[in-house]
C-alpha cells in the first residue's frame, strides 16, 4: 500500500509540474518562405469573458482609443453554446461548434466511446479530438511561421501540425513576460518570425465568474488587460513592423440566480454536466423516450430538447458532424443555471446561455496598416473572423467553411 502511495503521490507530481511547465515549445525546422517573409502581421487577442460593454462601462482607455483610430464593433455574437472552448476554436477555424467538434467545454463522443474534458490534460493535447484547419495550421502549411501564447488547440497536433513557438497553458508566468515573448519574436530573423500570433488573457473570466459583471473586481481586471495591451502595443511598435492587431473575447457575463438552482432527476442516461447546459447520452431508445417525456412534463425554468429539434440559429443538434451532442439537451432560461452534483459552491457570473442574449456577446476590435480608419460596424458571428485573418494574411483556405470574407472585407483596406 505504501508503494502504491507513493507511486500516486509522484503522479501528482509529475501532472502538477507538467501543469506548470513554463518553458517555451519550438518546433525545429521550420521557415517562412520568401514570399511569406513580405507579409504582414497579426496579432489576435482573445480577452476571455469580456462583454461587449465592458471597455465603455469600465473605462478601459487603451483599447478605445486603439479601437477609436480602426475599428470597433458594437459586438461579436458568440457561436452556441456561448463556452470559452467552442468559442474559441470557431475563432480560429471558421466554424461552429458542431462543425468542429468542440460542442461544449465537456461532451461524450459515442463513436470513441469517451470523455473530452477541459481540464483533462491528456485530451486537450490530443490532436484528433479537432477539426477543422486552425489558422496556424493553415499558416503553417503555406511555409508562414505561427506562434501561440495560449489558444484552445494550439497544445495539440491538429493535423499532425502545431505552432512553431507555443506554450502549454498555465496561468504562473507574468505579464510582462508573456509580452516580451511577443517582443522577442517579432525580433527574430525574418525567416524565424511568426506572422500570425494568438495571445489570451485569463483575468476578465475568472473575476466575471467569481464576482458577477458588476463587481469591482471586472472592472479591475478590465483594466489591468487594458493596460497590458497598451505595453504590448507600445513595445512591438518600436519594431516599425506592419503589425495589425485583433481584439476578441469568447463570449460576454452574465449574473445569475445562485439560490433557486435547477435540480434534475437522474433518470439512468450518461449525462455530460454543465450549469447552462446538460446534455443526456443512451443507446438505450426506451430510456431517451422515458427521459426526454419525464423531462419534457417537468420543465420549469428549463427547456427540453430532442437533438433534432433544436432551433435552427444554433446551428447545433442536426449539424452534429461528430455525433458528440447529446440524444436530449436540457437548456435553462435565462439567468438560471443547474445543480451541478460536484459543485457545492455556485459562481455570482455565467455565459453559456443562448447567443441571441445580449450579454452573452463577445467584443470585436481592431487597428492596423490593413484596417481602414474610424470605422463602426454593426454585430456580427463570431464564424467570420478567420477569412478576415486570412486574407490580411494571403492564405488561401483549403476547405469550406462557415464563416465569409464579405461580411468584414468592408473594414480593410483595399489592397
């Protein structure tokens, strides 16, 4: 018993510091081509959690004065379910979640008989569980040289291709560090630096979940990022290089009803948790027909769905391309949220509800040599921002899909 202990508490060891690895990756052998080398740059970051509102309400200077001189968007809907994992890879592949395959932040996959689960390491590094061409992927493939502080997918081998500098998420490294390791490669050789380089920030989320949208607490996280893109753009713009910049968040905040939770009957089926989403898995018909009727004569503050009878604008049960949606999805109203069996203690902010709510939208900003000036645009899907980063970028896409160029060409400048 003590040998096994011990084997488990090294374990731990290993996935702790493993979880901690601060150490940058580089895959070796990799150039830009010439052609690419006289391409310009982006640099896209994601804000995680920042609502639509919040650089106005939380007087985030930076970046509306950054904003003020390109473009800004009134807001960027979110793809459904409105989650940081979906949401961040339809960011960079173009597609919906059920076209993707990353439907939720967790889901069961019938055709693998498995579990994807954010928070497992194991499965977030696994390349196969992604579809889609990630914009690196696609950069990479063309001889453009990529880079990633931080991007759902950008740990994994999606087609056997990852960035060529990347690191594996934690949350231990400094922001100053992390923007001079922008620096550093926008300094590299022309033939080593990365023309397209994805950025996140964590802060905004963790202080929208844990103290709702109205706290003080968003509003200093709101500026703390604010004012790290300010020395990130003050930084790179001693380079004169023609780098444009592209701001973005996953999805808005909500506050919720933390005391009348949604409490759900176990009715035998594998259930894939979440507080905005439950979705329900059998190969048994007579179970799913039991559960969906039991369900369907309980509803209150939650709606009951079959997969194909989900609404149409979600673009999700019926488009399911990796069969991973569940055979009966429970959506609750509005500002409520579900019991969750593993979580005792009920965060003050949520997102994950339908994507036509406001305060489930996303911010969209950006400036740069290739953005015309003083621009204000209407919201758009979230779908659209990869043809928009490949066409800054001269990258030809390679296979369908969902978002177009059309809907944001109007804000770059003709070539």
């Amino acid at each position: 018993m003590k040998h096994i202990a011990l084997a488990m508490l090294i374990l731990l060891s290993m996935q702790f510091a493993f979880a901690q690895d601060t150490t940058q990756q580089i895959v070796q052998g990799r150039a830009n081509s010439k052609e690419q080398e006289a391409k310009p740059y982006v640099v896209m970051i994601s804000i995680d959690g920042f609502r639509y509102d919040y650089a106005e309400k939380y007087q985030a200077k930076n970046l509306l004065a950054l904003s003020g001189e390109g473009v800004k968007a009134t807001a960027m809907q979110p793809s459904y379910p409105s989650l940081t994992f979906p949401n961040h890879y339809t960011l960079v592949t173009g597609l919906y979640p059920s076209h993707h395959g990353l439907v939720d932040n967790s889901f069961y996959d019938r055709n693998r008989k498995q579990s994807y689960e954010m928070k497992n390491r194991d499965a977030v590094q696994d390349g196969t569980w992604y579809g889609g061409t990630p914009l690196w992927v696609l950069a990479e493939k063309q001889h453009m040289v990529s880079a990633s502080y931080f991007w759902v997918g950008s740990e994994s081998p999606i087609q056997n291709i990852r960035p060529t500098y990347s690191y594996r998420y934690q949350e231990k490294t400094g922001i100053d560090s992390r923007i001079q390791s922008v620096v550093n490669w926008l300094k590299l050789p022309e033939a080593q630096r990365p023309h397209l380089i994805t950025f996140y920030f964590p802060e905004v989320d963790h202080a929208g979940h844990n103290y709702g949208p109205e706290s003080a607490q968003v509003k200093e996280q709101v500026q703390f990022v604010d004012e790290s893109i300010g020395k990130m753009v003050k930084a790179v713009s001693a380079l004169k290089l023609p780098v444009n910049y592209i701001i973005v968040s996953d999805h808005g905040m909500a506050a919720v009803d933390t005391v009348n939770l949604i409490q759900l009957k176990d009715m035998g089926l594998k259930i894939s948790w979440g507080g905005e989403k439950v979705m329900l898995y059998s190969d048994d018909t007579a179970k799913v027909n039991a559960a969906y009727a039991y369900y369907k004569s309980h509803e209150e503050h939650f709606r009951v769905y079959r997969k194909n009878e989900m609404q149409a604008r979600w673009h999700y049960g019926t488009e399911d391309k990796y069969n991973r949606i569940g055979d009966i999805v429970l959506v609750p109203d509005p500002y409520y949220i579900f019991a969750q069996p593993t979580i005792k203690k009920q965060h003050a902010g949520h997102h994950g509800f339908d994507n036509n709510l406001t305060d489930m939208n996303a911010v969209f900003m950006a400036w740069g040599p290739a953005f015309k000036a003083h621009q204000r645009i209407g919201t758009f899907a979230n779908i659209h921002v990869y043809p928009l980063v490949a066409e800054i970028l001269g990258l030809k896409i390679e296979a369908p899909v969902d978002g177009q160029l059309e809907i944001l060409q109007p804000i770059l400048k003709s070539k």
